[in-house]
C-alpha cells in the first residue's frame, strides 16, 4: 500500500472500509457466542458517542486533562464497591484484561524484588486453566509459570497441587472468577488462605466474571467469594469491556492499598526530556474507551445490568439442560457463569463447530490440554439471550451430521510426515509446506476447519505455538 498522493474522499474511504469488512463475522445478528459482547444498538450508540467526546483526549498526562483523571478516578471506586473492597482499595483503568494482568505480574514481581531480594528467579503458581495472558506475562517480565493441574471433574483449582508446588521462589499464586474454558470459579478463599499463610501475593483474575457475578449472587447463585472479601486478596483484574458491556478496550486492575499498587507504577527521569510517569503500560492513550466505560456503566445502571443478567442466566440454563439432552454431547462441568464447555466421546467436535459455522453460528474451539479434552466453547451474550431454541435445535442437527463424517484422514497423513521430526527443531519452513499441505496458503483458512484442528489437538502444546507463530508472521505480510 502506499498512501493516496491526492487524498481519498470521504465517500470513498468508508466505501474502501466497507469492503475490508465485507467477511468479518456478522457479529449484530446474536448467532456469535465468543469475542464480542453486544450491548444492544441504543447502548452502543451511548459508548460510541461518548467515545468520540474524548477520542482525542490523551491519557499520557493526567495533570493536563484532568477531566480523565476524574474518570479513571470514578471508574476504579466503583469496580473497589463492586467487588466489596473498603475505601483503601485503589485502582485503573486498562485496555483490557491482557494489560491488567501484566500490571498485576509486574506489581507482584517488583513487591518481591523489594521484600524479598534473595528470590532471583521469582515464580508464580497457575492453575493450568490460568488465562494465557499470565504466560504472556511470564515471558515478559521474566517470572517463571509453574502450571499445575486442575480437578478434573470440576476443572477448579487443587489447591493441594498448589501447596505442594510452592517452593522458595515462589511469590505468586493465581485463581480464576472464573477461568475462561470452563466457566467455573476456582476456589479463591483457599488459595488465599494459602497464599496468606506462606507470606505470597494472591491475584484474583475475574476478567471474565468480575462484573457479572455479583449480579449472579444477588439473583440467588451460589457464587463462591472471590472478591476483596476473601483476606489474602491482594490484587483483581476485571473487564468492563465483556459482561458491562462498554467498548473495548475497558478493563481494571485493583489493589487491596496504595502500599501494593506502587509497584505498578513506572517513572523515569533517566533520558534527555520530559519526565514520563505511567500508571499502567500504556503511554499515549486515548481517553475514548475510558469515557465510553464510565458512560454506558451509567446509561445501563444497576437495575439494568440485574435485568440483563437475570436473561442471561434463563438463557446459559435452558442451553446447558438442552445440551445434556442431546444425545453424543456431554458437559464437562456445570458452569458458574455464562460459559458453557461441552464435548462429545463419540463424535468428532470440530465436525460439529464447522457445521455450526456453515449455519452461520459462531462456537469456539477449543484444544485438549492436560486434563481437559477438545471441546465446544460458548460464551453466552445479551445478544444471545432468545435464540437457545434455534442454537440447540441446529446443534443436534450438526451432531448428527457430524457421525457421518470422515475423521482424521489430514490428522493420519501429517502425523505420518512427522515421523522421527525433532519437533522441537521443526522450521518455518517445515511448518509452512505442513500448512500448505493443509490447504492454507497465503494465510487463507479453509472454509473448513476439522482436520486442521485435529492436527493441532493431536500436537504438544509447545509444538502448536510454533505452527501458530509461523502462520501469524506469514499471515501479517504486506498485502
């Protein structure tokens, strides 16, 4: 590409937009069960227009817009309310949950670095259904990930797993609110009691389930205590841009006291300029999502967000009881939350997923690891809410088609090739002729993705980041 020398219209610019979205997923029509949380086209328009307001607005320096230090101010006292923190609770604002977790890394890491400055090679426990964000982290900021397996008929955290994988450089242990691939929430009060009793930082990831399971609790839930109730809580990591259903990217990341979240913050005066502080890892930032957060917060209000979250729960049922009367598919675990994770023994499920596609629904996949098998993934939206009926009765359908179908044969032939590889050595190359092998050239799926799936599933994990990394370099290409 090469920028137009005489300037594009303004017609033929959202023209030329236009058709770079003529094949993304048509998110709007509620079939979509991942990725995007619709609030609802008056809602949407609440966010978008406050975000406007302030897109130019710049968060670097929050001395000369004050108005933004006023936002984040008000945002943070209300996620510490929300989640039943006491008026020492500080936090802020994020552009998401990927960034509120590298924060609380950091925050951790540099704690230890000050109380504790004979751990060299610091590490922290996850649970193996820890979000990946937590190894993004790890490899970022040098703090080892010790994984280690969950219950595997709950799929929550063992907290006696966790016990004994604490050693001396340990500083760190993470529970989820609950985690992304099965919906259920680990049990933080234990794990807190736990981090509390070795002298280690305990962080509550409820990216997914901060803002909404208080809801849950008040309509009658037994949601387990996960919050700044729980002593031994040091730090929350809390989306707003899913189940508050503002525009990305809205996050929070909270402390129990200032005396903690000052190790968030970075400052340096060591180069030729402006002194730069950051209260988060961001520098220049627009303060669009952060107006667009406080905004649809306040249009939607509490007794909205009850009202949502009542529907949802109906839906996440019906559709849960639904699945169970299928017949091939099983849930892995009751859920907590609006994240349904089902799989079939006798049926190949990423048959079923591109079935689903072909009928314009939206499932995620998701790849065994550890103890968890492949499986369906549903991350039930307000947009969702109305159409469990039409969702498991095309389901059934998909399942019985899916019997019918070959399984393996691209699985069979690549891992064939594969014989006596060190894959640990594999190259780009290697990977790129597996790939075209595969049908995916010039970083173009098929319509089609089973055996590709099948391929990575039956994979090491290790030896899926490779291939993944490799297409992703190759997919990002000039055009």
């Amino acid at each position: 590409m090469e920028i137009a020398g005489t300037g594009m219209t303004r017609e033929a610019i959202f023209q030329r937009l236009a058709e770079f979205r003529r094949n993304d997923i048509k998110w709007q029509e509620g079939r979509t069960y991942g990725y995007i949380f619709d609030p609802g086209k008056a809602t949407l328009e609440v966010g978008k227009a406050a975000y406007n307001e302030f897109l130019s607005e710049n968060g670097l320096d929050f001395t000369v817009f004050p108005s933004l230090l006023r936002l984040e101010r008000e945002l943070a006292a209300f996620g510490a309310r929300h989640l039943r923190g006491d008026d020492q609770v500080v936090g802020n604002f994020t552009s998401g949950g990927t960034e509120s977790i590298i924060l609380a890394v950091k925050a951790a890491r540099d704690c230890y670095r000050e109380k504790r400055p004979d751990i060299t090679a610091p590490e922290m426990i996850l649970p193996a259904t820890a979000h990946a964000a937590f190894h993004k982290a790890s490899r970022y900021l040098g703090v080892k990930a010790v994984t280690v397996s969950v219950d595997p008929k709950t799929f929550r955290a063992d907290v006696e797993k966790v016990r004994a994988a604490i050693n001396g450089r340990t500083i760190m242990i993470v529970g989820s609110a609950p985690s992304y691939a099965h919906g259920v929430v680990d049990p933080i009060a234990d794990l807190a009691a736990l981090a509390k009793e070795n002298d280690l930082w305990m962080h509550t990831d409820a990216c997914m389930g901060g803002f909404l399971l208080p809801y849950f609790r008040r309509l009658g839930e037994p949601v387990p205590d996960f919050d700044f109730s729980v002593p031994g809580v040091d730090s929350i990591s809390v989306d707003l841009h899913k189940y508050a259903y503002t525009p990305k990217g809205a996050s929070l990341i909270l402390y129990r006291n200032k005396a903690l979240r000052r190790h968030q913050i970075f400052a340096c005066s060591g180069w030729i300029g402006y002194t730069i502080v950051n209260n988060a890892l961001q520098s220049s930032k627009s303060g669009g999502p952060m107006a667009a957060a406080w905004a649809v917060i306040n249009y939607v209000g509490d007794e909205g967000y009850l009202e949502i979250a009542r529907k949802k729960l109906a839906a996440v049922k019906k559709i849960a009881e639904g699945i169970g009367r299928i017949d091939g598919l099983r849930l892995l675990t009751r859920p907590d939350m609006c994240l349904i994770s089902f799989t079939s023994d006798e049926v190949n499920v990423f048959h079923i997923i591109d079935e689903m596609n072909q009928r314009g629904w939206y499932i995620q996949p998701s790849l065994s690891f550890d103890n968890s098998p492949a499986h369906i993934h549903l991350s039930v939206s307000a947009s969702n809410v109305g159409w469990e009926d039409e969702l498991l009765k095309n389901l059934a359908e998909c399942v019985h088609i899916a019997r019918t179908l070959p399984v393996g044969a691209l699985t069979g032939l690549i891992k064939e090739s594969l014989e006596g590889v060190d894959l640990s050595a594999i190259s780009d190359k290697e990977i790129m002729e597996m790939m075209a092998a595969a049908g995916i050239k010039e970083g173009v799926l098929p319509s089609r993705m089973a055996d590709i799936n099948g391929v990575l599933d039956a994979l090491p994990a290790r030896v899926r980041e490779k291939i993944l990394t490799a297409f992703v370099n190759d997919m990002f290409s000039q055009p």
